[in-house]
C-alpha cells in the first residue's frame, strides 16, 4: 500500500482536553476491556474443557468469542494508551493494521452470526437432519469459510482504502481507525467514497442479515406450530440470545456506517462507534451465559475445579 502523499501518522480524536476526563476514560476502557477478556477467555476456556459442550451450537459460540476478543484488543488498549500518555499519534502502517484487524474480525463475526442463526433453523425445523447436514466436518468448513470470506474481503478493501490519495490533512474525527474518517481525508469525491462504503456494508452486513432474516422467518414459522408452551420456551430462549446480539450489531453497524450527513455530528459518531465496537465484545458472553443453563453449569463445574486444586497445592514452604 502507498500513499502519494507519504502521510506517516494519523491523529486520532481525543475524548477530552482535560486531564481529569481522560483518566475518566483510560479507567472506563480498562475495566471494559478487561470484562471483555475474562468473559470471552471463560466462555472459550468453559466450552474447550467441557466434553458435553462439544456441539455445534457451542462449537460455533466458542469462534465467535474469538472475533470479539480480536475486536477490542485491537482498538481498545491503543485508546487507552492514547489517554494515559496524552498522545493523539497512530503510525500509517499501525493505522492500516487496525483497520484491517478491526475489520476482519467483524466481517467474521457477521458471518458467523449468519451460521448460528442456520444452527438454530436445522435444529429447529430440521431436526432428525441436524447430524446430518451439522456434522463436525461441516461446521469445521463452514466456520474456516466464514473466516476467510472475512480475511479476503476486508483484504482487498483495507488496500484499496490506504492506496487511495489523501490530501486533506491527517486528522481522524474518531478514536480509532475507521474507514469512513479516513475516507474523508481522501482527494476523491463523496460519490465514490460513498459508493465502496455501500459495496462492502452489501457484501458483509447486508447478506448476511438477509440470511438472518430468512432462517428466523422459517423458526419462528415452526415454533408457532409447536403444540406445548414449553417447547415452544425453548425454542425461543435458545434463540433469544443470538437475536439479541445480531440486533445490537446490526442496528448500530448499519447506523454508523450508513446514516445520513444531514443526521451526522461529532458526538452522534463516537457514540455508535462505541456500542458497536467496544460494547458488543464485552457483553456477549454475558448475554449468552445469562439464558444457558448448560453453559452456567460447565462454568460453575469449571470455576469450582479450579478452586480445589488450588487449594490441594502445597504451599511452598511444604
């Protein structure tokens, strides 16, 4: 990637002038952050130690911890940095790193939101076809496709993107590295930088909530024909949790990506910038784990092994 104008740094938003209010923020991130670490590395750790988790639906859960944690690590400990140490700078090539890791992440994420949600249909309207067509090498295929559709795509518009003339200034109006920011920095007019925003949100988030759209449609057509209350909880309480998260993605994602100059301002874009890139991670393992009784008992069988042997461990003086 080169730049004809050999732009070496960009300068990130500050979240505030004072001293007081960036420690403010640099505390707020950090206890974020660290939610966010303990609540993906417990959902991962849980359902990799436990036998009867090793199904499809936590198979699929397990990797969609992992672009949530690739999510917030790779905007989230700059930002802190930034408001600890007072400094604005972020280096071209570190730019274009966190553009594309940020990016990747989420277009994985999307696509594996889309696969959870083909779970939920097959185990649900299909049922005595579910070992069939979610086998274990299926689900492997299909989450290494969702992660390489993810890797190629964002690929080619991460380099497009950093390829493109900037001549006016090096100024990012947000806290992290984001396209549509950079893309205001570009020589090109609004028409084409409106136009590659449009094409990726269609390649990424559109398909893929079409693709939502249309397995819910046929699941909550079966649940309806559910002839007991209980079953028909069931079916709902294990979809809850993935509409819940493909709502707070989608909505925000979409808003921020795609709204409107006329409704745009400064404070407008970071606040969607920060439910749809700093939120979701740390709050979807919470989301899950709240309304999975399996997944809180594995949990609660895991934390309370960890708990004996520490103390069976001679201390060191034994």
């Amino acid at each position: 990637m080169s730049n004809s104008n050999s732009i070496t740094q960009f300068l990130l938003l500050a979240f505030a002038d004072t001293r007081e209010l960036q420690l403010l923020h640099f505390w707020l991130f950090l206890g974020i952050y660290l939610a966010a670490l303990l609540g993906n590395s417990l959902t991962i750790t849980t359902i990799a130690c436990d036998q009867h988790l090793h199904t499809p639906m936590y198979f699929f859960l397990l990797n969609l911890a992992l672009p949530d944690l690739g999510c917030i690590s790779t905007i989230v400990p700059k930002s802190t940095a930034n408001s600890l140490w007072e400094n604005r700078a972020i280096s071209f090539l570190g730019c274009a790193a966190q553009v594309f890791m940020f990016l990747f992440c989420i277009a994985a994420k999307y696509c594996l939101l889309t696969i959870m949600a083909y779970d939920h249909y097959v185990a649900i309207c299909k049922p005595l076809n579910y070992e069939t067509l979610l086998g274990s090498r299926a689900c492997v295929h299909m989450t290494a496709a969702a992660w390489a559709t993810g890797f190629l795509i964002v690929l080619l518009l991460t380099a497009k993107t950093f390829s493109l003339p900037l001549c006016k200034g090096n100024v990012l109006g947000q806290f992290f590295c984001e396209i549509p920011h950079i893309l205001k920095l570009s020589c090109l007019d609004t028409y084409l930088r409106e136009v590659w925003l449009l094409v990726f949100s269609l390649l990424i988030g559109f398909g893929c909530f079409v693709s939502i759209v249309v397995s819910y449609v046929q699941i909550f057509r079966a649940v309806l024909r559910i002839p007991s209350e209980q079953g028909r909880h069931k079916a709902f309480s294990t979809c809850l949790p993935h509409l819940t998260v493909v709502s707070l993605y989608v909505s925000t994602g979409m808003f921020s990506w795609l709204k409107l100059p006329s409704i745009s301002s400064p404070f407008l874009d970071l606040a969607m910038a920060i439910l749809y890139s700093v939120v979701p991670p740390a709050v979807n393992s919470l989301i899950y784990s709240m309304r999975n009784q399996e997944l809180k008992d594995a949990l609660r069988k895991l934390m309370t092994g960890w708990f004996s042997e520490a103390k069976n461990c001679p201390s060191p003086s034994a």
